[in-house]
C-alpha cells in the first residue's frame, strides 16, 4: 500500500519538486555565507556602549548587562571602588558586581599577567550606576579575539531561514502539484470511464497547452469510438436480424415449394403407373409443366430475393421513375383488357433518381400487378408520380376490397397471404411485395400500404437527384 502511494504521479512530482526547492534554497545560503567579504568585529568596540548603558541602568540592570558583554564577548571584567582603587598595586576585585567578572585576587593577578602579551589589551574606565552614587573603576581585559559578523549573523539567522525555505517550498510543491497532477487525474478519470464503455463524460479542453491538447485528443478518440461502437452494433443487430430473416425466409421458400413438388412427383407417378385418369398423358403432361413453370418463376424470386438480401449494395445509375412507370404500364396492357381495368395516369417528367433501373422496374410490377388483381372488374386503377420537396412520390391506387388492418404490417413479409390457408392457387408465390420493399429500401427510399375506404393505395418514396 505505502508503495502503490509513493508510486502516484502526484506524490513524485511532489516530493522531486519539494526536495529541489528545499536543496534550492540552501544552497543559495551557503554561497552567500561562503562568498561574503568578512566583517571582522572585536569585543573592544562594543565597550564604550556598554559604558554608555550602564550610566542610565541601576546597579541590578547593569549586573544583567555585564554578565552578557562578558558571556558574548570573551573579555573579562573587574569592578573596583574609585576611592580604594590604587594604581601601583594589585588590589582587590569587588565580588558583589555581576556573576561573570573577576572575583578573587588570584583571577585578577592571572588577568594582569596574559594581558602582556603582544595581542592582548588592558584598560579601564570609570562607571556609575543611576541609583548608586558610588564610582567604579572597571578594568578590561581583551585576548585579542575577533569574530567575523557575517557568520554570526547566519548561524543567528539559520532556523528562521531553513523555515521560510521549507514553508516556501511546501507550499509551491503543493500548488505545482496541483496544478499538474489535478488535470493529469481528471483525464485518467475520463480515461476509465471510457474503458467501462461510457462516452459521455468528456475532458476539460480550454487549456492552451499540452494537457489541453492531450484532452482535446481523448475527447476526439472518445468520439470516434463511440460512433464506431454505435456502429460495429448497429451492423451487429443487422446481421442477425439477416440472419434471422434468412432462417424464417428458406423455412418459408421450403414450405411454398413442397407443395409444387408433390404435385409433379403425384402426376408422375400416376402417369408412370397408368393409374385411373392419369392415363390421360397428354392432360397431366400439360399440368406437369404448368407446375415446372410456377416452381422455375418461384425459383427464381427466391434466388432475387436472396441476392438482394445478400447484397451491401446495389449497383446505381441515374434513372428516371416517370420512364419505369410508363414501360411498367405498357407491359400490363393485356392484364388491364383481361381484368377490364381501365388506369388514370398522372406522370411528371423527368422524375430522376439514382437507382437501378431494372431492379427499381421489378418493383414497381409487383405493385401494379396486384393492384390489378386485386382491383374489382371494370374499375380504374390511378398511377401518378410527382417530385414532392426533393422526393419522388409514386402512388399507385385501385378500386376494390380493403385489406384487414392486422394483415396490412405483414404484407411485406414473404411469402405472406391474407388469406389464413397461406394457399397460393388463388394468387402469385407471395414474394412479389418482400421483394418490391427490399429493392426500394436498397436504394435509400421507402414504400407503404394503406387502406383508402374504397381499395388499397401503395406508396412508392425515393431520394429525388
């Protein structure tokens, strides 16, 4: 645990930045303290001050200021009264003044003698206290010590030094650390979310600079992940719905061709074995190949509608719906006279769109064809086409039976019927609208079913170019 913190980028940043400060700053104080000129100072020159204060302090003050001259400078001291004081002898040092001076004889006999020497000094002056009318004579005796200033003054100044250095330094770290580490964390914090596949929290991007540029950079790659996923789950839930279409579609195709199957193989047969009125070669061979015929024409849906599901694409070229339309209706000629169907066309020019011509016309068969089939004889189907805000909007309606609302949303699955037996005696291989709404949506547009109150309207909608 101790390690893992020690680890965290924050503690490093501020442990270096603290340490650098830190040796910063003492090394700053030991190169003024190692290249200031000297300032050499002698205890001498503090005499004629002490003198000074001890003519305004009593007796007992002064006691206070001469044991710290003597405990600060190194000299000694001894105190005589004037009257008593003879020069041309030793005389005895009074020992009611101070705790530092001179009290015996024997010291000041010691004091006399070291001060002979050549570097050593002697002197004396007289001194009176403000509340003792008695004047003192005090001799001096300085060694010939000398301290240099600046030194003093440093070693004085050390502690105080060392803690505006370290508060200094505690306090910078600590903002240096915020400053960097604080933005490092919140990106590292994105950064997991991210990894639980969550996008929505996004970094701070304002910085101008590299921890700005790194946020802009993970706001980027977060969004282009996200739309990725959006996407590889999109394409995911495509597949399977795919795949699941093909399983209900093959399962449908299988069912839809078992029945032609066990017709031609129950007219063979009763051919082959001359049964009852499957003698009758030349009738159950003209019915045969009707059924060859409607399993090829089945086939063959079942293989477009394959390819179609199969296909990411489809090749487009620029194509005009009004000219589709119009070979459409020309083609369905005999089935209008057969079924008495007389058409109101309303057609613009030049309905262009890109798209597959030959695709788009399977399409729009398959809805004209059942709108005629399932149009009452003698009535008008109406087929118009117009460029609706930069659609083209086919319409094709017929006159007729409406079909059950809760047939009309499976219309475009295949191989659906309205009617419950699911026979197809009575209509075509009921993959003619799954393959007409595969085709449109193929190419970017979208068609619909929808009852009017006297028939069934198809609705054709496609990207206008």
């Amino acid at each position: 645990m101790q390690r893992r913190i020690i680890n965290r980028l924050a503690v490093k940043v501020f442990l270096i930045s603290f340490i650098v400060q830190v040796l910063s700053g003492l090394l700053i104080c030991f190169v003024l303290y190692s290249q200031t000129p000297e300032m050499l100072y002698s205890p001498k020159d503090e005499l004629d001050d002490l003198l000074t204060e001890l003519k305004d302090v009593s007796k007992e003050d002064g006691e206070i200021l001469i044991d710290d001259f003597i405990r600060r400078t190194g000299m000694d001291l001894a105190f005589f009264e004037q009257s008593k004081f003879i020069t041309t002898q030793i005389n005895d040092p009074l020992d009611d003044i101070g705790k530092l001076t001179l009290k015996t004889v024997s010291e000041y006999r010691k004091a006399m003698e070291s001060s002979y020497e050549p570097e050593h000094d002697m002197g004396s002056f007289a001194v009176i206290f403000n509340d003792d009318p008695t004047e003192y004579i005090v001799q001096y005796f300085d060694y010939g010590v000398k301290t240099n200033l600046i030194p003093r003054a440093v070693s004085k100044s050390y502690p105080l030094m060392i803690a505006v250095v370290v508060s200094l330094s505690l306090v910078s770290s600590f903002i240096y650390t915020m400053l960097f580490a604080r933005p490092v964390k919140k990106l590292s914090a994105v950064s997991k979310n991210m990894a639980e596949m969550d996008f929505s929290v996004k970094c701070d991007d304002r910085r101008g600079d590299e921890i700005g540029d790194l946020a802009r950079d993970l706001n980027t790659m977060s969004e282009a992940l996200d739309q990725k996923i959006k996407e590889l789950e999109a394409e995911i839930k495509r597949v399977k719905e795919l795949e699941s279409q093909k399983e209900v579609f093959f399962a449908a195709a299988s069912h839809e061709l078992k029945t032609p199957v066990t017709v031609l193989e129950g007219n063979i047969r009763g051919m082959i074995e001359g049964v009852g009125p499957y003698e009758d070669h030349e009738e159950y061979l003209s019915r045969s190949l009707r059924t060859v015929k409607r399993m090829e024409s089945l086939i063959n849906e079942i293989l477009t509608a394959s390819k179609m599901q199969s296909a990411s694409d489809v090749a487009m070229t620029k194509t005009d719906m009004a000219e589709v339309l119009k070979d459409k209706i020309r083609e369905s000629d005999e089935l209008f006279m057969i079924r008495d169907i007389s058409l109101d066309e309303d057609i613009d020019s030049g309905l262009y769109f890109n798209g597959n011509r030959d695709l788009t016309g399977l399409a729009v068969s398959a809805f004209i064809s059942n709108a005629v089939f399932y149009s009452d004889e003698g009535t008008t189907i109406k087929v118009s086409a117009h460029n609706e805000e930069g659609q083209i909007a086919v319409l094709i309606k017929n006159r007729g039976a409406s079909i059950d609302e809760k047939d009309l949303e499976h219309l475009f699955e295949p191989f659906y019927r309205t009617d419950s037996s699911r026979s197809s005696r009575d209509g075509g291989s009921g993959l003619g609208l799954y393959l007409a709404k595969l085709i449109i949506t193929k190419q970017g547009g979208d068609c619909s079913l929808c009852n009017t109150g006297n028939g069934v309207a198809a609705k054709i909608i496609l990207p206008s170019i």
